[in-house]
C-alpha cells in the first residue's frame, strides 16, 4: 500500500513539474526556452525562494499561473515528502541498514554453524563456538533476548550475526545460510520444535551433522529416527556432571580449567583423515603428532562410513593411519589447526 502511494507521489509531482515547465514556456512567450521553463518550475515546486527566472511582473496571465503552480506545489511537495518520510520510516523499522549488512555477512559465510535458540542452553553453544572461532549463525525468536546477551556479554555476542524469526520455518533456516551450513544446532525450549527444526533440515541437507536438544526420552528417540545425528538431555548432563563432582573432582576441575583457561584454548578435537590425505599409510610413530604439533593422541576411531568401527583408546604408535578415519586428539586449538591442514590431502593442502 504504502510503495502505492509513493508511485502515485512520484506521478503527480512529475506531472505537475511538466505542465508547469510547458505553462511557463507557452505563457512566457519566444524568449522562454525550454531549460529556463524547466527550471522556473522546479524552483517555484520546491519553494526553495529563487528570483524568477521567467518574469511575470507584466504577464498577469502569467502569473495567475504562477499562483496556482505555488499553491498546487506546495500541497504535492507536502504530500511527497510525507510519503518518502514514511516509506523510509518502514523500511528502516522492517530492515533496517545494519540489519540488512549483518544480512550480506551471512550471505558470505559457508561452513558454518546454525543455533537455533539463544536461551540458556543455546547461548552457552554460541559461547563455545565463538572461543573455538567456528563461525556461526544464531536464530532467534525474539530480539530482546539478542540485546540481553549482548549487554551481558558484549566480549562474546557483541558481532554475533543472527536471524530474527522461527526457526521452524524453512525461510528462517534459509536466512541463516542452511544451504551453505555445515551444521546446526537446534535447542529451542520446546522438544516438539526442535523435531521439526530436524525434520525440514534433514528433508533439505541429508549430510549435514545435526544436534538436537531433548528434555523427554521420547523426543530424543523421534528426533534420531528423524535423521538428527545426535541429542542432548541438559538435565541428564547436569545429573552427570553433579555426580562426577562428586566422585572425581579433580578431573571435572582439570576439565573446567581447560575449557575456562583464557591464556590458551584447550580442546578435544578430531583431525579428519580423508582417502587422499598425505599422512594415510603411515604410523602415528612416524607423524609424531605429539612432537610435531604438541597435541596429544587419545583416539583413533574409524568413521561411519568403514565396515569396522574400530576405536583405538590410547593408540599405539605401531598403528597404521587409514583413510576414513578421525585421530582424537588433545591440545590448543592453533595447534589442532595446523594438524588438519598438514592432514589434508596434498592437493587442498598446497
């Protein structure tokens, strides 16, 4: 309605500006070109309090049609400037500039990660990926919930790039880059949303790794049977972790320490080995991660893909690197980097 108005705006002061240039041009006699009369009917619409530049002084004629093209300017003019006035104001309200700019960023992200929910839960998973430096997308039902975190934690969601809108709705996941994703999250409050955040993800990207947040056993039965690659009960985490304090304080400590340390970030983390990857047929003793990139090897698990799915704890350096697999590892994250750029096939490598 409002784009409506501001066509017909835009039609009636056009139109006024060209019979006003062709009456002063008529009216003024031979001596009035078309640029003078042109110009004559832009100043007087706008009102902008030139000298005339066709006279009328001694053409009452003339200026009648002056009188009318004032008072008929300055009702279109009014009218215009109203409408522009208002049509910028809805722009801005619906989209505004910093929006539609947070908007071209996520455009440009691929390889990401979508959080759908920014409660308790999900503002902790962003938290966890912003220290890590894993790009991310959060989508959020309401903006006030965005500008709390913000205020509260300006170091962590200060340049958070989000999506306003439920994430439920496949336009909403398509805002947040889902195409370009390489997982999401989904920990709304609500386990009947998240199952649908599952299922229209999983329908659209069979690939990609999807975490689902489930408060009931049930949920968390539907939510892998509708093709999510993992769920988490916050409840029965918390439950563990009191009773890990409990028994084995000194461990929770040490794992409290290296994820809280800020000097250096501490991470469990897999390094991918692909079919092609330069350090397939080798032994661990020969990569000699631990000398070579300071991270220390906890793991060798095979991927799904392999008929076996061997996990090796505590590999022995005798064993032969396969392709397929990913090496467990502990260590700061710069280092674990460096690992899987070295651990790339030769060709991504270079």
């Amino acid at each position: 309605m409002l784009r409506k108005r501001l066509i017909k705006a835009g039609i009636m002061l056009l139109s006024l500006i060209v019979i006003s240039s062709a009456g002063y041009r008529l009216l003024g006699g031979s001596s009035v070109g078309f640029l003078q009369a042109l110009y004559m009917a832009v100043i007087t619409v706008a009102g902008v309090g030139y000298g005339e530049i066709v006279e009328t002084a001694a053409n009452p004629a003339l200026r009648i049609f002056n009188i009318f093209v004032v008072l008929f300017g300055v009702a279109v003019t009014v009218y215009v400037f109203s409408v522009v006035a208002a049509f910028i104001v809805e722009v801005e309200a619906t989209n505004p500039f910093w929006r539609r700019r947070m908007q071209n960023k996520i455009n440009e992200l691929k390889g990401h990660y979508i959080v759908c929910g920014l409660g308790d839960t999900g503002r902790h998973a962003v938290e966890e990926l912003h220290k890590t430096g894993t790009p991310c997308v959060a989508v959020e039902a309401s903006e006030e919930n965005i500008k709390k975190w913000k205020e509260l934690h300006p170091d962590i969601f200060g340049d958070m790039l989000y999506v306003i809108g439920d994430a439920t709705e496949e336009e909403i996941l398509e805002k947040a880059g889902i195409e370009r994703a390489r997982g999401l999250i989904t920990v709304l409050p609500h386990d009947k949303d998240n199952l649908v955040v599952t299922v229209v993800a999983r329908q659209r990207f069979p690939g990609m790794r999807i975490v689902a947040r489930s408060a009931e056993q049930k949920f968390s039965d539907r939510m892998l049977r509708a093709g999510a690659n993992a769920t988490v009960s916050p409840s029965r985490i918390g439950g563990l972790r009191m009773a890990s304090e409990a028994i084995r304080p000194d461990v929770v400590g040490f794992l409290d320490l290296m994820l809280k340390e800020q000097s250096q970030t501490l991470r469990v983390e897999e390094v991918e080995i692909q079919e092609a990857s330069r350090w397939v047929g080798k032994t661990l003793g020969d990569l000699n991660i631990h000398r070579q990139y300071n991270l220390l090897v906890l793991a060798v698990k095979q991927a799904a893909g392999t008929s076996s799915k061997k996990l090796w704890v505590n590999p022995p350096e005798s064993l032969t690197v396969q392709g397929d697999t990913a090496i467990i590892v502990l260590g700061d994250l710069n280092d674990i980097r460096q690992a899987r750029h070295d651990a790339r096939p030769a060709l991504i490598a270079t």
